[in-house]
C-alpha cells in the first residue's frame, strides 16, 4: 500500500496543481469577457437613452406642436378636442409614431396634467410621476418607471420632455410610452456565449430586460436592496454572486449607465470550488461551462486480490531461487 502511495501521490498532486492552474486562467478569461461584455452594453444602452431624448426634443420643439397647442381652446378648463389645432396637432403625432417603431404611442399633457391629444385613436392613462411638471422645469426630462404592457404584451416605460413656448413659457409635455423590446434587442448582441446572459436592472435591483428574457415575470423578480448595493460597490469587477431567479452561484460584473439610473449586469456560470472533504475533486453540482477543464482521470489500483499474477507484456511471473519475486512496476506506476 506504501509503494502505491508513494507512486500516485506525486501524480495526482501534479494533476491537481496543473487543474487549480487551469481554472485560474479560465476564470480571469472569463472575468475578462465578462468586463468587456458589461462595458459595452452599458455604452450602449446609455446611447439608447441619448437618442430618446434627442428624439422627444425635436419632436417637441416643432411649430406642428407648440403653435397647435397654443391654439387649442378649452372649455371649462378642460382642453377642447376637436377644431383644427387638435386634428393637426394628433395628425403631426401619429405621422412621427409610423416612422419610429420604437415608441408605442406619443402624447401631449398640458401643466395641468391632462391628455391633450395622442397618436392613438384611444389614448391610455399616463402614469407619471406626481410632480413631472416640476420636474421637467427642473431637469428638462421625465422617466417613469418600467412596467409591462398587458395589451401589447411587452414591456414599456414613458418618457417625458418639456414643451415650451418662445417665451421659455412650459406649454405642456411631449411623453412617449416607448417599448422597451429595443433595449432586450441590443443585449442580445452582447450575450457573453450560450450559457451567459446580460441584463439591466434598476439601482433598488429590480429587473427590467435581459438578452434572454423580457418577460411579465421578469420584470417582478427583484434583488434584495443590500444585494443589489453589495454588487453596485463593487461596479467594475467580476465577483461571485447568487443571480436570480434560483441564486444560482454565477460569476458577474456590473456596470452603471447614469442617464436612466439603471445598471447593466453581465454573467456566466461561476467556477465550481473544491469540494472540502474530497479537495482532490471539484465542487458537487453543474460545472461550468466554457470556464473550466476536467480534472485528468487517474484509474485507481485494483485490490490485491483481483490483481493478475503475470509479468510485463503478459509473461508468466517467474519465480526466483528464493520464492516468489517482487512484482514488476509497469509504465503508468499502477500495479499489475
């Protein structure tokens, strides 16, 4: 038993340096990916968001808007919607949503809240912030929070910019629901291989898309807050962490896009750890994909009473003038 220890020991000691070595590389290749993966998504997404807000801005500052809703009349303090302002102001609105597939709908609210007119035969209630006009006087931008559409069947947020006169006077708000689909669409491309996945989430750690799902359920699954602050602390890092749904242990970095206050996370499958009891073998469960090799495989020493009595190539054992030889050592230092 001595002499198989001694004989294995080194080997399978090298097999598991030349393992830990291994999955150090794999990792940090993954590590590497998965950085460079995050920081062009979160880029981006960020443009995304650029181009909403340039989009509304023009949309919002054409005489089609400012002028038509100065003219409208209003009849008991409520906005008149019918004359020919109101019809050239919802043509000018519809018009712009044929040829921008990402936004569902666009409308116009006055200060005092209300729909003026909409792209859509029957407009839908708006759900803005209660003070979006402060807001807007503030910032010049209103984002809503993300919410799934039952009727389109999609997930959608509204975004809101100013509408002024010449005077700088606020006129109203131009908001648009605007599907989010586009945003899912653009992860997709950075998917960081089959078993990964990125996605975005709010900063409270609240899921909006991803590259593999955009769904109702989705946008209900949520990071508990000192999760969702542990990983926004370490913003820029591959780190290990329990994802959801399942808090399967994956390996992850996340980035923020500080023009929506959301977040772009961006993992794959973790490295199994050595199992403490057995540290000569990995982990128990699903190993990772693409991230680490298997162990080489050592066939164990069969018990000496199954062991053949025969020599290298097959020989009969010879015996020697004082009884039975020693047993001869083959190549791979098992025993024969």
């Amino acid at each position: 038993m001595f002499a198989v220890l001694a004989t294995l020991l080194p080997s399978l000691t090298t097999a598991w340096i030349s393992y830990l070595q291994n999955q150090r590389a794999l990792t940090a290749k993954a590590s590497g990916e998965l950085l460079s993966v995050s920081g062009q998504a979160a880029r981006e997404v960020d443009l995304w968001m650029k181009e909403r807000r340039y989009d509304l801005r023009v949309f919002a500052s054409s005489y089609e808007v400012t002028e038509n809703l100065e003219r409208m009349s209003r009849v008991g303090g409520q906005p008149a919607r019918s004359g020919r302002a109101y019809e050239r102001l919802n043509d000018y609105l519809g018009s712009v949503r044929e040829k921008f597939a990402v936004y569902d709908e666009l409308l116009v609210l006055d200060p005092q809240h209300q729909v003026v007119a909409s792209s859509a035969g029957r407009p839908r209630a708006v759900a803005l912030p209660a003070d979006w006009d402060a807001e807007l006087r503030r910032t010049d931008l209103v984002q809503g929070a993300p919410y799934w559409d039952s009727t389109a069947q999609r997930p959608e947020m509204l975004i809101a910019v100013p509408i002024r006169a010449n005077t700088s006077r606020l006129l109203g708000a131009l908001t648009a629901r605007t599907n989010l689909q586009t945003v899912a669409g653009t992860l997709r491309r950075f998917r960081p291989g089959e078993a990964g996945r990125v996605y975005v989430m709010t900063e409270e750690g609240g899921l909006i898309v991803g590259s593999s799902d955009s769904s109702a359920s989705l946008l209900q699954l949520k990071y508990p807050l000192d999760r969702a602050r542990w990983l926004l602390a370490r913003e820029g890092h591959a780190v290990q962490f329990g994802s959801l749904p399942g808090s399967e242990r994956v390996l992850g970095v996340v980035r923020r896009i500080p023009s929506l206050g959301w977040v772009v996370v961006a993992e794959g499958r973790a490295a199994p750890q050595p199992d403490a009891a057995h540290p000569h073998r990995p982990a128990r469960g699903r190993r990772s994909a693409g991230l680490l090799p298997q162990p080489p495989h050592r066939p164990a020493a069969r018990p000496a009473h199954q062991r053949s009595r025969r020599g290298r190539c097959g020989e009969p054992r010879r015996r020697s003038a004082g009884g039975d030889g020693g047993r001869a050592r083959v190549p791979d230092g098992s025993l024969q």
